[in-house]
C-alpha cells in the first residue's frame, strides 16, 4: 500500500488555524499536538494532578463490564487493566454509534488513537491506553441510522433504519427491533457486489446486529471485532455503570453552574476576539446539561432559582437536580459543552483525537477546565485518507487528473477534454453551414417578393424548415459523437463519485463496509500497524 500526503483545507477556519500553529489560534489551546515538549510537559501535568478525577477502580470496571459484553479481544481487556495503575495514560476520541460503523472518518478516528497510543506510550515510557468514546447519549437519530454506498451502477446508494419510536431520547436507549436489522442488511447485500469477502462479510455484520438491542450495541461489537485486536477500549456514554462513576462530576458541574456558563461565555469572547465564529452557542442561562424526562431527552437552562427544559415540561430546584445527580445519575447527559469536561474527569487524557468541528467547539472550553480545575487534553486532529483504487488512478492518469483537478476543477478539465476530442469540429462546422446558406438564400427569398408576395412568404417558410433541418442533424450528430465517448464519462463520473462525492470528502459520505467487501481488511490493518504521522495532512492510500 503507498500513500502521498497533500494539504486538504479545513472546513473550520479556527480548526485550520490550529493545526497550522497559527499566532492568533494558539492562545485558545494550552498545548500544541506538534510540539513535542507539550506532550512530556501534559504527561507530567496529569501526575501531579489533584483536581476532580474519577474513581480509578470503579471507571475500570465499569469499562470491563461493557468490553465484555460487546465481545471485545483480550488485548482490549488487557490495556484498560492498564489504567489501574497510577502512571497510565489515555488517548481518547470518539464518533456517534452510526449504522455499520458509520462513515470511513470513524475508523480513522480509531486508527487515530492506536497509533498515538502507540507512539506516545514507547516515547514516554508509560502505558497509554486507547479509547474509543462511542457517544450513545445523543439523540440525533438521523445524523447515525443511515450510510452511503456507491453501487456498482454509480449510484449513492443509501440504507438506513427508521426512527423506532420517534421520541427524542438517546441513541442507546432506542431499540432496533430483528426485522429493522433484517431489512437493512438485506439492503446492503443487494448493494454490494458479489466478492470473495462478501459472505464473511455480512455474516460477521449478522453477528453484531444478533440480539443488539440498540445501534450503539451493534456499533461498540463492530468496533470490537475491528479494532479490539490492538487494544483499542470502547465505552457508551449512556451506559448505566459509567453514569454511576460520572455522578460526582455531574453534582460538580451542577453546584458551579453559573460560574461554568460564565467560564464558557469567556471562552466565546476569547474565540471572537481572536476572528473566529464559534462553532456552538452558548446560552448565558444554559446549564449545558441534558436530563431524561418521560422517555425524552430534555435541555436544560437555569430559569432563576430553577432549572427547567425549554417548553417548562420540567422544572426543578438545585437540591432536586443535586438529587438526581447522586442517586440516579443515569438520567443526566452531557452536552457539547461539558462532555469535554466529563472526558477529563473520567481519564488521565493525555490527548484527545478530534475531527475540524470538534476542534473548533473545543477551542470554546479553555477556560471552563481551568474553572473546574481540571487539565485541558492536548488538542489532535483525526487522521484523514482518502482511498483510491487503482482502477481509479489508472483513469485519473489517463485523462491527465492530478487529485488537486478533481478536488477543484474537474467539471473544466471534463469539459476541456471532450472538447479536445471533437477532431471534426461539429458545432464551428454546422455553424459555418447555417451562415453560409442564409448568405446564399435570404438575398433569393428577398427577391421572390417582385414576383408575388405569397412565394416570399412561402420562401420564408421554406428557409426556416431548412434551418431547422440542419439543427436537428447537428444535434444528432453531436449525440453521436458524444455516445462515441460513454465508456469514458463514465471514467470520469467514477472518478469523481470516488474522491468527492455529494461534493464532500470521501470519508464523510461512504461507509467502510463497500471497502472491507473489495479488498479484505488488509487496507485497514496496514493503516493500524504502518506508522503514520498524525500530522493534520490528508493522505491518499492507493489500494
């Protein structure tokens, strides 16, 4: 497998302004993923640490109990035993629990972690555990129940589940009935093309959704049975037994409310105030907490002395919330805001691995950790690929395509190289004929007039029939000419269906299973064991 890397510009500027090292990004962020000397001077830091941190025994099992039941590898169990000890470390990243492991960015996400959990633990002589946050607590059940495949007929095909109960709960408390997982894998088959990986395949994605009760169920077994092999640990940020190890953190963050909206509105300012937009509102009465109420997910804002949900379905006091906090934590979740914050008071976060959006939210909470004393994580963007088949790359350099073309220009170098292949010069040809014949017949028609005014009129008729006539071969000729090059747009369709489709990066819209059913896991195991600099760069791998 080789791979070339390339600058793909961010879709977030303060994201691209961090990973550049930009002056007026940096003040937002207390390290920087590339300076070497913040990754020892973080390690250090979590040592002497003596702010607000989990219950180290409780968390492991906590986390030993779900890697068990999703089915994860020995090695998995064997790094979070790791995070007994008091010198480990953690790298910590994680995605939405999509349908069959969502886009191909969530397993760069993981292929992410391994590799600095890999890195940093050899360079600082300390275990560093992996772990993958699978974020089962949100409700956005339509950003995670479809995914895109391109069929063999060129279509973006997708398959997605519907909505169980359309109640606006989280992702893991929502239940996936057998005939819901039947009709979408039934889907996907249909979609793929028969490979000698397809049976093995769908029977390993049969596997996981057997008895799953949710998506975030069937996704933490597909993340296992892909990943666990190399230690990677998963955790539902809905899980109940990790809810109990959080309930300290949640009655912090409730008793300081006001003063955590006031640090995250100076976070705000600090974001403007470098030219940025923020990328997540922060409401000045926000309490930037989430509580589960008659099967819902509510929002909840301060509203005086009370906190209460935006349409005032539920209102509590502080004691009340406090209560909850202590004695049923499971019913709180975090938001944007805070699930940061929760992140480092579970884990020894040495780093944690992010995508552009989630840099820029993050750039918000600076001085909300430094509120609640807890220390911000080294900053690192995921690693991003774009996979290219060689069948691909031969096209690319047959119509003379660098990705730089296709990424910005490819409709003008399409459109350049049909025109190039009109030899016979159809259009200027035609054109040249219509003006040559009204040259010779208008002046002919014009004279018929001395004659009777009714052969001129007949005349006229007579000059636009004929041009007509020659329209109509024109453009049959030029479907002609055009059918003659069908194979080729085709090439050129693929090509661009392949590394922009929807006009997005590949590993946004395409999901890896259409990858694993061409070409084994290899590709993705090669990811995981070559080593590859986590360096902001987009690379493409040529399979």
């Amino acid at each position: 497998m080789a791979w070339e890397a390339f600058h793909w510009k961010k879709s977030q500027p303060l994201a691209e302004a961090y990973i550049a090292g930009a002056e007026q990004a940096l003040p937002l962020f207390p390290h920087h993923f590339a300076r070497e000397a913040d990754w020892s001077r973080q390690a250090q830091q979590l040592s002497a640490h003596r702010g607000p941190s989990a219950d180290r025994t409780a968390l492991v099992e906590a986390l030993g109990a779900y890697n068990e039941r999703i089915g994860n590898a020995p090695q998995a169990l064997e790094a979070l035993a790791h995070l007994r000890h008091p010198d480990s470390l953690v790298v910590v990243g994680g995605q939405q629990a999509g349908l069959f492991g969502g886009p191909l960015l969530v397993l760069y996400k993981a292929v992410t972690l391994l590799q600095l959990a890999r890195e940093w633990g050899e360079r600082l002589e300390r275990p560093v555990v992996p772990v993958f946050w699978i974020a089962g607590e949100d409700h956005d059940f339509d950003e995670v129940n479809h995914v895109a495949v391109l069929s063999s007929a060129q279509q973006i095909e997708k398959i997605k589940v519907e909505h169980p109960t359309g109640r606006r709960t989280s992702v893991s408390r929502l239940p996936i009935n057998e005939t819901t997982w039947n009709g979408a894998l039934e889907a996907l088959e249909m979609t793929l093309p028969d490979t000698e990986f397809k049976a093995s395949l769908l029977d390993k994605l049969r596997a996981c959704a057997e008895g799953a009760p949710t998506l975030s169920e069937a996704f933490g077994r597909w993340m296992a049975g892909l990943f666990g092999e190399y230690g990677l640990v998963l955790l539902d940020s809905d899980d109940p037994a990790l809810r109990r190890v959080e309930a300290p953190f949640f009655a912090e963050l409730i008793a300081q409310n006001p003063g955590l909206s006031e640090a995250l509105s100076a976070g705000r300012s600090a974001v403007e105030a470098a030219g940025f937009t923020p990328q997540a509102e922060v409401a000045p009465d926000g309490a930037n907490l989430f509580v589960f109420h008659a099967g819902q997910r509510l929002l909840l804002q301060r509203d005086g002395e009370l906190f209460a949900d935006k349409k005032q379905e539920l209102r509590l006091t502080l004691d009340e919330l406090l209560e909850l906090a202590t004695n049923s934590p499971d019913s709180l979740s975090n938001n944007v805001m805070t699930r940061p914050l929760m992140q480092q008071f579970l884990f020894p976060a040495l780093a944690t691995v992010l995508g552009p959006g989630e840099i820029a939210y993050w750039g918000l909470t600076g001085p909300a950790f430094e509120r609640l004393g807890l220390p911000m994580p080294i900053i690192v963007p995921r690693l991003e690929f774009t996979l290219l088949e060689g069948t691909v790359h031969k096209h690319m350099n047959k119509y003379g395509l660098s990705l730089d073309d296709v990424l910005h220009r490819f409709d003008e170098k399409k459109r350049q190289w049909l025109d190039a292949q009109d030899t016979l010069r159809l259009p200027e040809r035609f054109a040249s004929v219509k003006t040559a014949f009204r040259a010779e017949y208008e002046p002919l028609v014009d004279s018929l007039a001395a004659i009777n005014p009714g052969v001129k009129k007949l005349g006229e008729t007579n000059l636009q029939k004929i041009l007509e006539q020659i329209d109509f071969l024109a453009a049959k000729a030029s479907d002609a000419h055009q059918t003659q090059f069908d194979a080729a747009l085709r090439q050129l369709d693929r090509i661009k269906l392949t590394v922009l489709p929807l006009a997005k990066p590949q590993e946004r819209v395409y999901n890896g299973c259409a990858y694993l059913n061409r070409y084994g896991n290899s590709w993705l195991q090669q990811l995981v064991e070559q080593r590859i600099p986590v360096d902001g760069q987009h690379r493409v791998y040529y399979l």
